[in-house]
C-alpha cells in the first residue's frame, strides 16, 4: 500500500450521510437542518435549537414550553453526581470533572434504560444532560473558587440560570444574549473529532451516556475544544497588542500553533466567526475591555497577514467567555454544554442506520517473527 492511499487523519474522507448539519467551506456557511446558523443564532433559544438538532424541525411553541417546563425542572445536582465532584481535586481539570460526573449520572441510571438506544430512550437521555450539565460546570467552577453551591431558578431560562448558577447573580441582558449565542454557535459542526469520537462509540451499540462520556474525552484536547482555553492561554502570555509582534516572531519561529486560528474544513474562515465577534463586540463594550479588544484585533491582523490562517470559534468565545467571568479552565466544559445537543442528535442518527465503524491500517511494525524455543503443539 503506497503513502498516498493512508488517508491520516481521515482528511477529505466522507464516511457517511447526515441529515444534522451541513457545512460548506466554499460558501462560508453552516446549516443546522437546513437554517443558516447566523439565521438561529439571531432568532431563536438555545432550547429551541436543541429541539431542531434532535427533531430536525423546529418546535412549535407547545413543543417548547415542554421542554422548558422538563429542562427548568432537572437542572438541580443529584446527590451522588455532587458527592463525586467533591471527592475530586480542586485542580482536577474542568473537562475532567465533567467527564466524570455524566459517566455517573449514567452508571446511576437503571441499567434497562441505559441500554435501551431506541430513539424515545435516547431523547430522554439527551435532555436530562442538557439539563445537568450546566449545573457540572457552575458547581465545578464556584468549588474551585472556594465558593457554595447556587441552586437554581425555575424562572430564568437556560442561559440565565447558567448564568446564574455560576455566578449567583442575575446576568445583564447583554451578557446572557451574548452567552446563549455562544452556545447557539457551539452546539453542532458535523462530523468533527467529538462527534465522530461519539458515532464510533454508537456504531459498537454501546449507550449514549457512553458515548457523550468519549465525545468529552475528545473535545478537550487544543486542537479541538480545548482551543478556547488555549486562546485565552495565549492572549494572557502576549499581555497587549504593542506585543503582538515581538511574540509572533518568537512562537513562529518556535514552530507554535497559534490557538484559536486553523480549521480542518474551512481554508478561508470560519462561519460562526462573525457572528461571535459581534457577541464579543458587545461584550467588549459593556465591561469597557478595550486593551483586550485591541489585542484581539492585532493578533488577528498579525497573524492572518502573516500566515493566511483565519480565526475559527474559540477564537471569539475564549475572551468572550472571559469577561463574562468564567476561568480560563472552564470554557472547554462550556462548549461541551452546548455540543451535548448536537452529540446526542448524531448519536441517535448513528443508532438509526448503524454500521460498525471500524477501518483498516496498514501494517509498518515488524516481520513476522518467532519466541526462541517454540514448538507448535500440533
Ligand atoms: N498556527 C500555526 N500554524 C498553523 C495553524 C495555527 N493555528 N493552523 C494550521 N497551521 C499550519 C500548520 O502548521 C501546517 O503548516 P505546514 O504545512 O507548514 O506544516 C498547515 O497550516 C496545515 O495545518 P494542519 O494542522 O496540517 O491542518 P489541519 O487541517 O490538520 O489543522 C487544526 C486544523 C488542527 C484546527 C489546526 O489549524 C490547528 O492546530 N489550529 C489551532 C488549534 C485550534 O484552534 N483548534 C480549534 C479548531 S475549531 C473548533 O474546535 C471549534
């Protein structure tokens, strides 16, 4: 087999249908179920799109007011998921935590559930963790600060009760706008290393909490979610924007990546990015950021001159996130809250037209050889 039939990293492979989400990178834009994302990001709830991600509709408000009235009714932290956090180190890694707590509100789950994959049980589990995971991170994130539990509130919706939770304050307008977009733009991009991580996971018909427990594993890596918090990471280290220059010149020539920039998918930029940018904009304005501003801007200019390289999604959302308060190390566990929906929508497409995904590799280890003194048997 020659170098040229490997196809590493799986680039440029297509390995199956969905009807989820579609991407083009030669038009810039990004479809879930056939809505251009800015369209749904300008227009709807988070709750409403986590509806069309799993029914591949939008809801009617009946359907809505449902899910609502399910969803403010299961955020609160079950006894043994908070006990569990407990145990853990305060310097345990957010996405660490995370990944512990939903494998145990799995195993907690009646085993005749878990393993039910048909489309109502899987449904169910999916908006009981779009419900829990917000409390994870806020209680993650408030134990770590050495700060109590906040209970949460039946009468905010998502993005202000997640607000809430983490900060026990009730957020401005601005800012929860800013941060449900935030989880708009996160929630579904195909099939990236998570989504994927989770159908290969589907494919073997093992559960869905199973499944998102992998997708996790793979999200916190820098060249996937963790990029958010490397983003925030890398703005801290270069401090202003006079340094932008001087510190571009060092990390090339150190061969760096520079967080937040690259895509495997879009070569000339990143769909979501606008709109983020413009939630950041508002972000920006309303806490007065705008040495962090202008730091953003040169290193973008910089590095785009440079290098031809665009921002992708963490680019924004990393500073977003943190002038809205969050830690640097909690901002992975944020993109999993909202990639949770679009997971769980391509766990259910897998389980519905399943085939066991397991490709080939090319053998390049040694030749066949012998333990000294052997004897076949027969
Ligand atoms: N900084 C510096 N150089 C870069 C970057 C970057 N961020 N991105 C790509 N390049 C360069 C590579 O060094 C490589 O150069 P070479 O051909 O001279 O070796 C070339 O561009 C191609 O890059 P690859 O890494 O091979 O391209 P791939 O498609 O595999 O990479 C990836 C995509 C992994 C996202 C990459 O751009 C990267 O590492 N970016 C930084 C991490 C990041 O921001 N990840 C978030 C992804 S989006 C998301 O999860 C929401």
């Amino acid at each position: 087999m020659s170098d040229a039939e490997i196809k590493k990293g799986l680039a440029g492979v297509t390995v199956d249908y969905t009807a989820v989400s579609k991407v083009n990178p030669e038009t810039n834009s990004l479809l879930y179920r056939g809505y251009p994302v800015q369209e749904l990001a300008a227009t709807q709830s988070f709750e409403a799109v986590a509806l069309l991600l799993w029914n591949g509709d939008l809801p009617t408000a009946e359907e809505l007011r449902e899910f609502e009235e399910f969803e403010r009714s299961h955020r609160d932290l079950d006894a043994a998921v908070r006990t569990t956090i407990d145990l853990l180190p305060l310097d345990a890694h957010p996405m660490d935590v995370a990944r512990t707590a939903v494998s145990v509100i799995g195993a907690l789950a009646p085993a005749a559930d878990v393993a039910d994959n048909s489309v109502a049980s899987d449904l169910a589990k999916a908006k009981l963790l779009f419900a829990k995971i917000p409390a994870i991170v806020a209680y993650d994130q408030r134990r770590r600060r050495g700060e109590a539990l906040v209970e949460p509130r039946a009468d905010l919706d998502y993005a202000r009760n997640f607000l809430w939770m983490t900060f026990g304050e009730e957020a401005d307008e601005v800012v929860a706008r800013a941060f449900a977009v935030s989880m708009v733009l996160y929630a579904e991009h195909s099939f990236n290393a998570s989504t994927f991580t989770a159908r290969v996971i589907t494919s073997t018909t093992a559960d869905l909490y199973s499944a998102v427990v992998g997708a996790i594993g793979a999200l916190k890596g820098a060249l996937h979610g963790g990029a958010n918090e490397a983003v925030m990471h890398i703005l801290d280290e270069i401090g202003s924007a006079e340094n932008v220059g001087p510190w571009l010149d060092t990390a090339l020539a150190e061969k760096r990546k520079i967080m937040g920039f690259g895509h495997r998918v879009y070569k000339k930029g990143d769909s979501r990015v606008p709109t983020m940018k413009a939630a950041f904009d508002t972000l920006v304005a309303h806490y007065g950021a705008d040495d962090l501003a202008a730091l953003y801007d040169a290193l973008e200019t910089e590095f785009v001159g440079r290098k031809g390289i665009y921002p992708n999604l963490d680019y924004p959302s990393g500073p977003a996130y943190h002038l809205i308060g969050f830690d640097t190390p909690t901002f992975t566990p944020l993109f999993v809250a909202a990639r949770v929906t679009g997971w769980t929508a391509h766990i259910i497409e897998q389980a519905a037209s399943n085939a066991l995904i397991r490709p080939l590799s090319a053998y390049n280890g040694v030749d066949e050889r012998h333990i000294d003194g052997y004897i076949a048997s027969d």
